[in-house]
C-alpha cells in the first residue's frame, strides 16, 4: 500500500517530528494535521513520532471536513471548490485504518475548535494543512498555542500562500520561534514555559 500525498518536503516533516523536543518525560504525546486529504503528511508524522516515544500513549488526530467545499483557499483569491472527495476519504480511512493511535474527525477545522473548546490536551506538534489563507491560519495557530507546551513544533505547509509573518509575530505571545524553513513548510517551536 502506498499513501499519497499532494505537498512537498515530507522529509523535513519527518525530522521535525524526529527531533521533537521534550523537556520533561511526556505522560502523553498528541500530535494533529489539519488537512490530511490522502494521508502522507499523518503517516509521516505518526511513524516519526512512534520512534520516539516507545510505550508512552499517543493519539494523533487527523481534521479534514472534505466532500468539495467551496472555500477561499489563498489570500487574495476567490473561493473555489477543492477536490476533496467522499471517494478520498474512504480511501484514506481504509489506507490508515491499522494506525491503532489514529483518531479521524470528519470535520472542518472551525467545527472541530468549537467541538474541543474546553479539552485539556495538550498538542506536542500540529502540522496546518488545511485553509491557507491568514485569516484561518491565524485563527488556528492561535487555539492551538493556547493548548501547546514548551518544545511544541507547528508546522505551516503552502506558507508562501499567507502572512507567515503575522502568524509568526502572534505566536511570540507564547514564545514560539521559528526552528526551520524549507522552500514551502516553516516549523515553529515553543520556547518556554508560560
């Protein structure tokens, strides 16, 4: 079986989730994509994450509403409807459906922050896949970073597409500071405690 995927740099996705920092022995790892469309950039990051966490428990939570939204993808461009089909998500769920530390919510980003508002997980790495526009990014980054650690990792795919400098300059609040860029993904760690 071989999972697909529509980006790039999944080798820089790999070592940030490779080298995640922990600064205290975890009781829980949590990890979250949010736009997972075929399912590489989960697989990837659920197999980076395994090697390093041994028997410690870990959940990783993939968010993808799909069945072709019509949505502003970019800034500056006008919505469209994406190609993200009924028939991808059942192949994606049927090619993950052995990852035991694969939770799957159907689901658009702002549905599921509404949903999990009061959780009290905490997200070691969260790679944004989904809406790329500032706007979004920006509304996601920040509910995430409230529910982060120090040493979490974000990681923005397409950032060439919105203001990474915005998202960047907000998370400061929290301590976040960029670790690595690539040409299209920029991963982002928390620094301290707060």
């Amino acid at each position: 079986m071989t999972i697909r995927g529509d980006s790039t740099e999944y080798e820089l996705l790999n070592r940030w989730c490779g080298t995640l920092k922990f600064y205290d022995k975890p009781k829980s790892v949590t990890t979250c994509e949010i736009g997972i469309r075929e399912g590489l950039g989960s697989k990837v990051m659920m197999m980076g994450i395994q090697k390093r966490i041994g028997n410690v428990p870990y959940e990783h939570i993939g968010i993808d509403p799909y069945n072709n939204l019509k949505y502003q993808h970019y800034d500056g461009r006008e919505p469209e409807t994406a190609d993200y089909t009924d028939e991808m998500r059942i192949q994606m769920q049927k090619d993950l459906a052995h990852e035991k530390n694969f939770n799957f919510y159907h689901l658009t980003d702002l549905q599921f922050m509404s949903l999990f508002n009061s959780t009290d997980k905490v997200f070691d790495l969260v790679h944004f896949d989904g809406p790329h526009t500032t706007r979004d990014v920006l509304r996601e980054a920040l509910w995430f970073a409230d529910k982060s650690r120090k040493g979490t990792r974000f990681v923005f795919d397409d950032c060439e597409y919105f203001n990474i400098e915005v998202v960047a300059k907000a998370l400061s609040y929290w301590s976040f500071q960029v670790h690595e860029a690539g040409k299209n993904k920029v991963c982002l760690e928390r620094m301290l405690w707060m």
